[in-house]
C-alpha cells in the first residue's frame, strides 16, 4: 500500500474523489493513476471513463453517468443518471439508485474502495462538493485528489497565457449558472475572463460581457474540444465572435452544443501571440486520422508516437498470428536449447520472441533456460521484448535494423572460440532467406523453424472499409508489402487523397505496384523513422499552407478533384 493512501475502513469503506483533467489522458496525476490501480468500484462521468479506465485494476466493477450534453446534470440542477456498465449489481449496490451520493457511499459499503471521477477538478469544475458533504455526513471517509481544471488546461492547450509579466487578475465565470450580479463584476473588471459555456452560446455570452461594460473590441478566443486531438480555436473579439464563427461554419448543435472555454481580456491573447504560443493546435500531425495496418501488439509503440505528433492512430489488423501447423519442429527446438544444442538463437521479429516465450511457458521455462546461449536481435523493438521476457540481447545490428544489418554484425564461426557451430532461428513461415544464408556463408549451421504462420486477417468493420476507400483517412502507414497486399485485399485501395508512407523500397514498389502513389519513405527501414518522416511532412505540408496564406488542412479535408498521378520517380 502506498504511504499516501488512507485505509479503508471495514464497514464504510473510502471515497477518492478524483479530478481525470480536460480530456487528454496524458494530464492524469501521478497519484490519480495511484487511486485508480486500487479502486474496487469506479464511479464516472461518461465522458473521463475511458481516461480513467485505463488504469482502473482488472475485475473492477465501473458506474457510468449516462447524462447527455443537454441534460440537467450538466447544468449544474437535478441529478445525473447513473448507468452500471460492468460488475455485478451487487458490488455497487441497487442500479435503481440514481443519485450520485447515495450510489457512491452504497459502492463504499463493506470495506469497498470507490473512485469518483469527475472531468476537470472536483472542486471547479463540478459540485461534488454536495457528494463529499453527504459522505461526511454519514462517516464515510473521503480524500480528493484535483486534477487540471479545464478552464486552466484548455487555454494552455490553446496558446493562450492566462497571466503576464504584470499580473493580471484573472476570473473563472461558468456562463451556464452565472448570475446577473457575476455579470456586472467581469463586466467592471479590465483582468482576464475565463467562461466555461457551449458553443452555441458563446455569442450570448459575449453579449452579456458587453451588456456589463467589456468594449465590443475585446478579444477574445473560443476553444473546443480543449486538450484533444478535436480541439480548434477561434481567434475574435466580443463583438465579431459570432462573424467569426459563422464564417468557420460552425453550426447549432442538436444537443445544445458542445462545452468549451473561452478567454476574454486585454492581455489574454491577441491573435499574433497566439500564433506564437499554439503549440498544440501546431504539432505537425494535429488530428490526422492515421492508419495503422499492423497487429495490436506490434501497432502499439508506433500509436504512442503518433500520438506524440498530434495525430489518432486507427489501427487494422492485417496479419493474424498463428502457431504452426506441425509444432513438433519447435518443441524440439526448445528442448535443444536447454540441452545445449545451439551457440546462438535469433529472434527476427517481436512474434518471434512471443512464440518461444509460450513454449517456454508451456514447458516450466523461464528467462533462465538462455544462460550460456548467446541472443541476438533483428531491432530495437525486437530487443525490448526480450529485455521484457528477462533477456538481454548479445548482439542487435548497429546500423540497419534488418536481417542484412544483422548479418554485417554477426561474428564468422570460429572453431577455436565458439565450441558449438549451430544457430537456433525461430521464424514466420513466410520469412525471406537472406538470413540463413547470410549466417551459413558465415560457417554458421541453422536450424531455421517455423514458430509461428502468417494469415490474412480478418476483414475491418464496415465503417472502417469506407472510410479507407471514401478518404477518411489522412494517412497510411506500410510497414512491410505484406501488409499493402493484406490491407488490400481485406479492406480495399486507399483513397487518392491519403497519404501513403512505406517503410522501403520493397514496401514502395509494392503499394505502387497496386496503384498508390508513395508520397513519404523512411530513410531506413525502421517503423520509428517512418513515423518521423511522415511527422515531418506533415510540417512541411502545414509550412506551405502557412507561407501561401492558405488554411491548414489534412489531406482528407481536400477537394476531391482529379485523381492523383503517380510519381515517375
């Protein structure tokens, strides 16, 4: 148990109430991941439970607000429904109960810890004061953890400094619940205004801060969407945000329009600062819908770095990973490296390591049974896994992160030096040969093994087949010609206007081979480099919108006009 976390008391159990911050999960603190790995119950709002679910432990039981955009909870009056999306009824109490203090001290019940998490701060962007008085009230122990308020991350997100050099007095209004007499007191004041309010009201809003005493002139800017990869700002003032927005075309929402927070103030931002100080909006992949045609485990260091450039990593399976047909060649395999048979193993892929470790797993083994046996590692992904099984590799290409890279680092046989000749290589029954023979010119004798088999997946949803097709996504990632022929032919040709980037040569002349143009290459065939290099296109694609006076845009917001040619390059 963490020093930091108070003891549950055997009948009344522990409330946190826990702040999950504006919406990108990144903004979760330290402690709130802490609350969350010991909850037995998670109580949310339906729109922080897949930031917090994350982390929530397996097996927990989890309530959901089922309350809408429009609906009273949200404004701050009545009760928010409670919805139970898993976990027995009995583990949270009557689902009949549907307000949130009684349902949360009933979850606490028996010793039980419960989280309440809330979007924001628990004690600025919501009343869960109210709930923590009735815990109070009925002896049952509660801590709060905060989390970053909205109307403090949003305009952080936005570019938009709340404060300078000066220090300027800064206001927190929620437009929703504001009184005539809120109104009249920012209206007098000449500091910054922060609103918490919907976009279909931030044209009432601003009237109201006109009708207390703000000049028409003041900007203002309006953020939607803030911390996400859907966030937009509109740069205006008070008396043209409402030109403003119905020039970006921004139309009423059916359920009362999304929240968003808007900055008012002299010194808040002006639109050159802005420009300046956007380091979110400006990330040189923001929103790109990215394709991703790899399994889930192989996808998931590549999502993360996506991620970091600003773009949503959509990731299809194109390859499903099977043991092989006839496992006595493997199983002998692994018995022969316990028997000492082998000099060196070498895994070629992240699958690779995967296979043997549930042979391992399936005989009794561990990490051990590799002592005296060197390892070496096709790439740095390659070599994570291991290091994660409890290896450590030998050898992992210092150049190249290929089979070729690897064989230009391989030691000949020496039969002075290594008293076993013989290389253990577990492979897909795909696999190209460079390897075993590159290792046999080497003096090396292999046992190449099939320990696992490649098949087509199987194909995505329909949604997903359509959006490839239509243009709905910005950008497509080929990691191998494997995955061009797969995605193909379980999903169809992407559309024209989505950017195509390979990893290779090999993987190049394949997409081209079927009719897509390559407009990105890694420089070295490393999934890290692609990433990159699509980063940096994006940057320059942005530079150029920028530099011509155009609106950025993602390649999937293009006219569709002609059809693209392909390079002659």
């Amino acid at each position: 148990m963490s020093p930091t976390t108070l003891p549950a008391g055997p009948e009344h159990g522990h409330v946190t109430f826990l702040g999950a911050g504006p919406g990108d999960p990144g903004l979760l603190t330290l402690r709130a991941v802490e609350a969350l790995a010991s909850a037995d119950v998670l109580v949310a709002e339906h729109e922080v439970l897949d930031v917090v679910r994350t982390h929530a432990r397996q097996g927990v039981s989890v309530v959901h607000t089922d309350a809408g955009p429009s609906s009273d909870a949200v404004q701050g009056t009545g009760t928010p429904q409670l919805k139970v999306v898993d976990g027995t009824s009995a583990a949270v109490g009557a689902p009949a109960v549907r307000d949130a203090a009684h349902l949360v001290m009933e979850a606490a019940r028996g010793g039980r810890r419960v989280v309440r998490a809330v979007s924001g701060d628990p004690g600025l962007d919501t009343d869960a004061a109210a709930e923590m008085l009735a815990c109070a009230a009925a002896g049952v122990p509660f801590e709060v953890v905060p989390g970053i308020a909205s109307a403090v991350g949003v305009p952080a997100y936005a570019g938009v400094p709340l404060r300078d050099a000066e220090g300027t007095d800064v206001r927190f209004v929620d437009a929703r619940t504001a009184s005539d007499r809120c109104w009249t007191e920012v209206g007098a004041s000449d500091g910054t205004v922060v609103v918490s309010t919907t976009l279909d009201s931030v044209a009432a809003t601003a009237g109201e801060l006109v009708t207390a005493g703000r000049k028409p002139d003041t900007p203002m800017t309006v953020t939607v969407g803030g911390t996400t990869t859907r966030q937009r700002t509109w740069t205006a003032t008070l008396g043209t945000v409402a030109q403003t927005l119905k020039q970006a075309k921004v139309l009423p929402s059916p359920d009362g329009g999304r929240p968003v927070i808007a900055v008012v103030g002299e010194r808040s931002a002006a639109a050159a600062r802005r420009d300046q100080l956007s380091w979110f909006e400006s990330k040189p992949l923001f929103g790109w819908k990215v394709l991703v045609p790899r399994t889930k485990e192989q996808a998931a260091s590549l999502s993360d770095q996506l991620r970091s450039y600003g773009a949503v990593p959509h990731e299809v399976p194109t390859i499903a990973v099977e043991p092989p047909r006839t496992p006595q060649q493997m199983e002998r395999a692994v018995k022969g490296l316990v028997t000492g048979r082998y000099e060196w193993i070498a895994f070629t892929s992240v699958n690779a390591v995967k296979a043997v470790r549930e042979k391992f797993e399936e005989y009794g083994l561990d990490a051990r049974a590799f002592a005296g046996i060197k390892v070496a590692a096709v790439g740095e992904q390659t070599a994570r896994a291991l290091i994660a099984f409890g290896v450590k590799p030998d050898l992992v290409p210092s150049g190249e992160q290929s089979a070729a890279g690897l064989l230009e680092d391989w030691p000949p046989y020496d039969p002075v030096f290594d008293p076993i000749d013989r290389v253990f290589l577990p492979r897909a029954d795909i696999a190209t040969e460079t390897l075993v023979a590159g290792l046999i010119e080497l003096g090396w004798e292999v046992d190449d093994v099939t320990a696992y088999r490649t098949v087509r997946a199987s194909p995505p949803p329909a949604e997903t087949r359509e959006a490839i097709k239509g243009g709905g996504f910005d950008a497509v990632l080929f990691t191998s010609s494997s995955t061009v022929r797969n995605l193909v032919g379980i999903a169809g040709k992407p559309h024209n206007v989505t950017v195509i980037a390979c990893i290779g040569p090999a993987t190049a002349k394949t997409a081209e081979e079927h009719g897509l143009r390559v407009d990105v290459m890694a420089p070295e065939p490393s999934v890290l480099r692609l990433a990159e290099a699509l980063a940096d296109f994006g940057l320059k694609r942005r530079a150029a919108a920028l530099e011509a006076g155009d609106p950025v845009t993602r390649p999937s917001e293009r006219r569709p006009g002609a059809r693209r040619r392909r390079s002659t390059t």
